[in-house]
C-alpha cells in the first residue's frame, strides 16, 4: 500500500511543493522511500531515495524541482526492499518515460525477461520498472503514448494504480487502475489523480472516481476516462467530498482500527499475490533442516500457532511454536546448523523475535521471516522472507496482519504438502481455493453482521471477564479474541482450549458468565457442542461463532454470529477471527477507550 499524488497544474506554476505536501497526507499508506518527478522544458526531473518525507525532503530539496506537470510517491515496499534504486518513480532505458505504482504485478518477471531479451537494462527490483520500459517498447513499434500505455496495462495481471508522465507529451499525465485504489480531483483549470481523497483534499472537493479496469489522460483540457480493454471513453459524474482532511485518511471509518478491519477483504488478496518463488525458497530451507521452531510474540505468535497445525496436517512437518521471548530459555539448546527459524513479525521490529532470531543465527540457523515491513530489521537478518503486503497497520491492535500471516502460513503449508506429498493434493487444492474465497466471506460478513457483532458487544459491556473457547485449529482464534479483547476494552478475557476449560476455568462459571464460542463445522463439531453443554449447565452466557445454518449450536446458544459460507477447518481462523476484531472495537469504543492508541502498549514493541 504506497501512497500516489499526480498534478496537472495552471503553465508557470511549480508543481513540487505542492506533491509534497500531498505526500504528507498520503505518508500514513507507506513510509520507507520517497519520490517526486516533475516535467519541465523536454525533460524529466527526477528525486527519489529510501527514509522519510522529511530526510529525503532535506538531503533532495523536493520543492526545487521545475514544472507544473509532476508526480510523487511514498513507498511501502514489497518487492525489493527499501534503496534508492527501488524507490519510485521507475524511468526507460532513455529517461523519456516516469512511473509510479501501487499493487503488486503478478506477471512482472515474465514480462522482465522478455525485455532483457530486447536489451532493456533495469535498475531495480521491482515489479513496477517493467511498465515504463514495455511503453517504451510499444512506442517503438509505433504506437502513441496512450495507445502504447493501454496496451502495457492490459498485458498486466496483479493490482495496480499507475500513473505515468513523459517527458514527449509534458502536459499530460496517464493513470490506470485495477483493484488498487485511485481517485482523481478537479480543480479550478487544474486537475489531480491520487491513492486517496486525503491528498487533493485541501486543493478540491470535487473527485471522479476511476473504477477498475479504467484508464485516464489528464491535461489543460481536463480528464477523459477510458476503458483500459477496449480504449472506449466513459462519461462519469463528479461527486463532491463532505470529509475532513483527517476522515479522509480513515476513508470515513471513525478509527484506523475499523478502517483496517474492513481493509482484510483487501488486504488478504494482497497477501496471497507473493510470487511462489519465496515459497519455494522457503520450503526448501524448511525440507533441508531435521528442526524448525516458529518464533513470534502477541498476534504474530497466535498467527504462527495456526500455520505450525498446517504444517502437520499438510506436510507431516513438526513445526514447535515458541514466545519469542522464552526462546532462549526454552530452545536454544536444540538449535544447531541444522535448524530452520521461522520468525512472524508484522513490524520485524519486534525485539523479543530479533533477539531469538540473533541467537539461533549464532548457532548456525537459517532463518526464515514472515513480515509485513520491507527493509526492517527481520527481514535482513532472514535468509529468505515472504512480504505480508498488506501496508502500514496504523491501529496499535493488529488485525489486518493477523489474517495476512495466517493467508501466508497456510500457502507456505500448502507450497510444503505438495513438496512432501504427505497430503491429498485435493485437500491441498481445497486450501488454495477457500484462501482466495475468505475475502468475499469477509465483505459478505462486514456488510451483513456488524450490527450483530455490535449489539453483543453492548449487551456484554458490563462483564468482569469474558471467556473465549476453541477447538483444534481455532485455539488461536480464541486466543486472538481473547488477545484483542482485553488489549482495547481492558477487560480481563480468558481463552481456552475449549476440552481444557473443564480443567479449572470451568470454576469460574456462574449465571451469565459470557461464553464465546468458536464453532465451525469441522473435525471438532461435536466435541464442542459437549462444551457448550458443559458451560450451559453452569449458566454461562453462550455466544457463539457458527457457519451460517447451524441450527443445532443455534439452539444452543443466546446468541450467534453466523459466517456467510463453508470452508475447510484450517482456512476458519481468517474468517472467524473477524467477529472477535470487531467485539473487541466496539467494546472498546463503548466503553469511551480509543482503540487506535490503548493504553500501555506500542505498536511495535523495540524493547527487551
Ligand atoms: C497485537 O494486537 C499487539 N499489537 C501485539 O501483541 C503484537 O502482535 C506483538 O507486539 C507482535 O508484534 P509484531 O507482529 O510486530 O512482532
């Protein structure tokens, strides 16, 4: 998730304060590089570094760039890490064409390869350098600037929003989007294309959205919206803002936390676009170690949980979760040269996780990284590191980056079953196939079942405690709920295994005690049930999180949350996790806390 800013401004006047200005407000969507390129006598004028607005700001002078036509971008990595060379914009082999990018293009390197055969010479790891040289390739066969941009983007498979000057056509810009998000803003004679409302904001508050699968031209004489497929022009309506600069930035949820809940029917699509060569890398290092430990701590820890049951299910693999922070205590001796680490850290910060992974690689290790920060400490102490994608989690509680690991562990599970052959391919094809599924179930759960969720939250606001059970692969789940629950509404939770629950919790129970159940269909259906009865008997409030038609734990229960729609055991966790983000921020929010910022904690936990 990068943040873009484009400007077609009045002759005469200086577009470079103005886009970094802009890339301020978008600074909160990705912050580890920096770029600005402007248009200006035949030419393109280019800065860009890896660091924060600010450093780059003072090492470049961003402002001192001439031109009225120009582009920014503030990076969020995910396919090479943060360095200059990486940075955006990405020029031609003749520095003719400038392009900035937001997504991911799945089918970058087969393009690469076929412009390395051309002798196109590419300066850096991205995926995004692929689309100014093929513009340029297509220019030399002929074509103009839009026709040859157009046929660029419908070779192009992933997420995208680009935009792209020249230094041919200064006057004009060129935008296309597909699943990435890009708005464009009209001004008074001047015109603006960017990843959110928040930056043009200040500048108008009339926008054209640019829906998926469009392409744009923007220039003196307006904005003409094209059909990327078959170039047909569309006619679209303005629509006029009523946000402030700050909900903007929220997209109009009260809270980050919430915006980023409703982000996972994205964010997951994102997480799952990795190319499988860092699959591959990191299933190899797995198959040539006789141990592997998964060390992470809070969230990450409960990510690492479900992927260590899939990779017994799937690969017959003994994956041994460890708290980052009791590693040395509690493994240390058992790792030797032989040893494979798979460290899960959204910040890759984390200092617990650092100081395990440091250890291990002392012994010899090799380790293995699952992050959602390009560039952070983690992944350049890994051997191999698979990207999370899913952009900067603002909301301290991590929800977005929970279910991205979980996406991403379940892929690496499923890239290691096929290696080892231990499972049915079928059931493997099953996993692949639900995990590209979760994303509609959430929207489909988001657009139906908040006012449900809410009203739980409400009536449970006055609980002393409140308890989470879960069976097999959802005693993460409800250790999550649990971990979600009293790090926002600061209300002791409890979560069990629900069959160990009748092993001392059970105590705890009296009339109206809240009980939350996680209960799928799977292997463990009937077991739970005996648990319900088991807390019932005791007068516990039974809450439960059942698929949607289950009628026998319905019956049971003084409420449910119903999941719109099956899917195999291991893939519920990403699902089911939803409705307890969700308890959790409205119970926080009803209880007068700010669930972006609750109290004690830090985003990213640097300290011993
Ligand atoms: C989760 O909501 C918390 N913010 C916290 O437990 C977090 O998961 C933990 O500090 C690990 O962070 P990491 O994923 O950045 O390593």
């Amino acid at each position: 998730m990068c943040g873009i800013f484009g400007c077609v401004l009045h002759e005469g006047t200086t577009a470079a304060p103005l886009i970094r200005s802009a890339l301020k407000r978008l600074e909160y969507r990705g912050y580890d590089s920096i770029g600005q390129v402007t248009v200006n006598g035949g030419r393109l004028y280019v800065k860009k570094d890896r660091g924060r607005l600010e450093e780059v700001h003072s090492k470049y002078n961003l402002d001192d760039m001439p031109g009225s036509v120009g582009v920014g971008h503030t990076r969020w990595a995910t396919h090479g890490r943060p360095a200059q060379e990486n940075a955006h914009p990405h020029v031609d082999c003749k520095s003719r064409i400038a392009v900035v990018h937001n997504g991911i293009i799945e089918n970058y390197l087969d393009i690469k390869r076929e412009l390395e055969g051309k002798s196109h010479r590419f300066l850096s790891r991205t995926d995004t350098e692929i689309v100014p040289h093929l513009v340029e390739d297509y220019i030399g066969q002929g074509l103009g600037l839009v026709e040859a941009f157009r046929k660029t983007v419908n070779r192009l498979e992933g997420a995208y929003s680009l935009v792209l000057t020249s230094a041919d056509q200064p006057r004009t810009i060129l935008c296309a989007r597909q699943e990435s998000p890009l708005v464009l803003g009209v001004g008074n004679g001047e015109y603006y294309c960017a990843s959110d409302i928040s930056a043009f904001l200040p500048l108008t508050k009339k926008a054209l959205v640019l829906e998926e699968g469009e392409m744009c031209v923007l220039d003196p004489n307006g904005i003409k919206i094209l059909r990327a497929k078959n170039g047909e022009v569309v006619k679209r309506d303005l629509i006029t803002i009523t946000w402030d600069p700050e909900s903007a930035k929220k997209h109009g949820f009260r809270h980050f936390m919430l915006k980023e809940v409703h982000e996972q029917v994205q964010t997951i699509k994102d997480a799952l676009r990795t190319h499988q060569i860092y699959y591959d890398l990191a299933a190899s290092k797995i198959i040539g170690s006789e141990k592997l430990f998964i060390v992470a701590c809070g969230t990450s820890y409960h990510a690492g949980l479900v992927g260590s049951l899939a990779l017994t299910r799937l690969a017959g693999i003994d994956a041994r979760v460890v708290v980052a922070s009791e590693f040395s205590e509690e493994a240390l001796d058992l790792v030797n040269d032989r040893t494979a680490i798979l460290a899960v850290s959204q910040s890759g910060e984390t200092m617990d996780t650092l100081n395990a992974i440091r250890d291990a690689k002392a012994k010899g290790a090799s380790i293995l990284s699952v992050t959602n920060v390009m560039g952070s400490t983690m992944m350049r102490l890994s051997d191999v590191y698979i990207g999370q994608n899913c952009g900067p989690e603002v909301g301290v509680a991590a929800t977005k980056t929970f279910t991205s690991q979980v996406a991403v562990l379940l892929r690496l599970a499923a890239t290691l079953g096929r290696k080892t052959g231990k499972a049915p391919v079928e059931k493997i094809d099953e996993l692949e196939d639900a995990l590209h599924r979760t994303p509609g179930m959430i929207e489909e759960l988001l657009n139906t079942k908040v006012e449900s969720v809410r009203r739980i939250a409400d009536s449970i606001s006055n609980a002393a405690s409140i308890c989470f059970l879960g069976r097999g692969v959802n005693v993460p789940t409800a250790l999550e709920g649990r971990l979600k629950l009293l790090e926002l509404s600061y209300v002791p939770a409890i979560a069990y295994p629900a069959g160990e629950s009748k092993h001392g919790f059970i105590s705890l129970i009296e009339e109206g005690f809240p009980v939350v159940f996680i209960a799928p269909p799977d292997e463990t259906h009937k077991k739970i049930i005996g648990n319900i009865m088991e807390m019932k008997a005791r007068g516990a409030r039974i809450i439960s999180l059942i698929q949607e038609g289950d009628e026998e734990i319905r019956n049971l229960s003084d409420d449910v949350v119903e999941i719109p729609g099956s899917l195999p055991p291991l893939a519920t966790p990403i699902v089911y996790v939803v409705p307890l983000q969700l308890l959790a921020y409205y119970l926080s929010v009803g209880k007068g806390h700010d669930p972006d910022y609750p109290r004690n904690l830090a985003k990213s936990v640097t300290v011993e």
